[in-house]
C-alpha cells in the first residue's frame, strides 16, 4: 500500500531553543511518538503506521521570507520515494483562523464562517444570511485582476478564492451589508473596486521603507500608522496615531476611485482605505483579529463593524 507522508512546519523567528517550552517531549514519547532531532534550531518528531507517517518540524529561523518555502522543497525532496507529500493546497478545506471568531463573539455577534463556491446561486443566499461580512487574510490576488503579469517575487495565488470573493462582494454590496477588508481582504477591495497592488514591497523604490512582515508574534505591534482626520478610523480610534501589527509582502498602489485613504505607515504605504459611497465598506492592512484581547483600540474596531452589521 502507498503510504501517505503529512509534515507540518512550524517557522520561529525567535533566538536558539531546541525543544521549545511547549512541547512536552516524555507526554510525546508516551503516545508513542518518536523524537526524531532535537538541537538549537530544529525539533523533529514522529508516528508511523504501516499506512500512514506523520512528521513534525518546528525550525527556529532568523528571517521567514521564503523560508517557508525552501524547507517544505527540501523535505519533498528528501521524502522516500514510495510516499508522497501532501500540501494544504491539495486538502482543498475551507477555514478561518479562531481569532476572527473569537472577536465576532466578544462582540455580540455570531459568526459564521462561508466556505467557497462558484454557485451563483448558492453565494446569493450565503449572502441572505448575513448581517456583515468580513473578508479576511491569506493568498495575493491574481495580478491578472489588475491587468498585470505575474513577477517573480509573487506569493501563492488561488484564482477560485479570488473569483468567489468577487462574486461575494458583488453580492454583499448589492444588499448594502457592512464590509470589513482585513489584509489580503483590503487587497481584495481595492482591486474589485478598480485599484491595483504592487506584487511586492521590494518593487517599491522608497529608502524609508519599513519592516512590514514582523516574522514575530503576532500580538505584538510593530510600527505605527496615522490616522487621517474625519475617516471611520479616526471616529473609532479618537487618536492620529496608532501602533499595529504588520504581516504583508505585497500593498496597494493605485488606489481605487470612491475610496480615500484612512491610514497610511510612516513610508507612504496605504494601510486602510473607506468608500465615500458605502456606510460601512473599509479595510485595514494589517491583523486587528490577532492583537483585539490586549488592545482596547482594536477592540473598538469590530465593534463599530458589528454595531454597523446589526442596525
């Protein structure tokens, strides 16, 4: 029987560790899990069947970008011949990070998360059952979407998320529901609305540009953004000036018309736009899910998105 390789890589941008305090390495070895390396920069370990194998990697690295990639090419490589490799791109699952949902909840709505399809019909009534709808990170978008060519240093692209979303959209907007962009899903806007991306922050030629993918916990807020004056953001925030996180290669750069910018980095980047023509239509670039426990302000956020949702 062919067996089944799974291997799932954790990256850490922190200093050397070995096994990280979290994993309990005698509560492994009695479920009968074998540590396979354990040194200052990598923790492997192990279950196999006769059917099926399990491998677990957690790499401790100085710098994520790309690095992701160049370790799961290495371990498809090196995998036996007889097993093959599969990636989350082939599980075809649909899902959300919890941090959305716990938000929504914290807030007095409930969530509900909408898997995709290309049903016209189906993404009508999805839509019917929404108060709001929040789009929210992962993939770039296809360039094609803003009449580019795809350049080198372009992420994953998922030509099906990008046709659903656009579709949702067209959908959410007609029955004039609050809409929230967050990270790719502010991208998204804007592209649907007519804007365009730079494929990458290197394409940008700015010497004052800032560190934009933090490669440390998320909760931790990284640089500032100032809010602009008579904006969504500046009605929720009350203050010019605020501290965020930041996990992006890619950001807007022709910005879409009927949308003004609400808050941009202290670079010039974009990092939350509004409609001028819709009540509650906006999107920030980065990840307020992630840090809306310990910041009061982001909290604030999802609370005027779901006030707005739920009038």
């Amino acid at each position: 029987m062919k067996k089944i390789l799974l291997g799932l890589f954790l990256i850490l941008g922190v200093v050397s560790f070995a096994a990280p305090k979290y994993v309990d390495k005698a509560k492994l070895q009695k479920n009968s899990y074998q540590i396979i390396q354990d040194e200052a920069d990598i923790f492997l370990f192990g279950k196999a069947t006769e059917d099926v194998g399990l491998t677990v990697g957690i790499y401790n690295i100085q710098e994520t970008n790309d690095m992701a990639k160049k370790i799961s090419e290495e371990v498809k490589v090196g995998a036996p011949a007889d097993q093959k490799f599969i990636s989350s791109r082939e599980n075809k699952r649909a899902y959300v990070n919890k941090d959305y949902i716990d938000a929504i909840i914290a807030c007095g709505a409930t969530p509900l998360v909408i898997p995709l399809t290309l049903d016209k019909e189906a993404i009508k009534h999805q839509v019917s059952l929404l108060d709001g709808l929040i789009l929210s990170g992962g993939q770039d978008v296809d360039p094609h979407r803003y009449g580019q060519e795809p350049l080198p240093k372009l992420g994953i692209i998922s030509d099906k998320r990008d046709e659903y979303e656009f579709l949702l959209l067209e959908e959410a907007k007609a029955k004039n529901i609050a809409i929230m962009g967050i990270c790719r899903g502010l991208q998204l806007i804007n592209v649907f609305e007519g804007g365009t991306l730079y494929q990458d922050l290197d394409y940008i030629e700015n010497p004052r540009l800032l560190k934009h993918s933090q490669g440390h916990d998320p909760s931790m807020l990284t640089h500032y953004v100032e809010v602009r004056k008579n904006t969504i953001l500046r009605n929720v925030f009350k203050q010019p000036k605020i501290m965020v996180n930041t996990f992006h290669h890619q950001a807007i750069d022709r910005l879409a018309d009927d949308f003004v910018v609400s808050a941009a980095s202290s670079d010039g980047l974009i990092e939350a736009i509004e409609s001028t023509k819709m009540d509650c239509y906006f999107g920030v670039q980065w990840h307020p899910e992630m840090i809306f426990k310990s910041y009061e302000n982001t909290r604030q956020l999802f609370e005027y998105f779901v006030n707005k949702a739920l009038k």
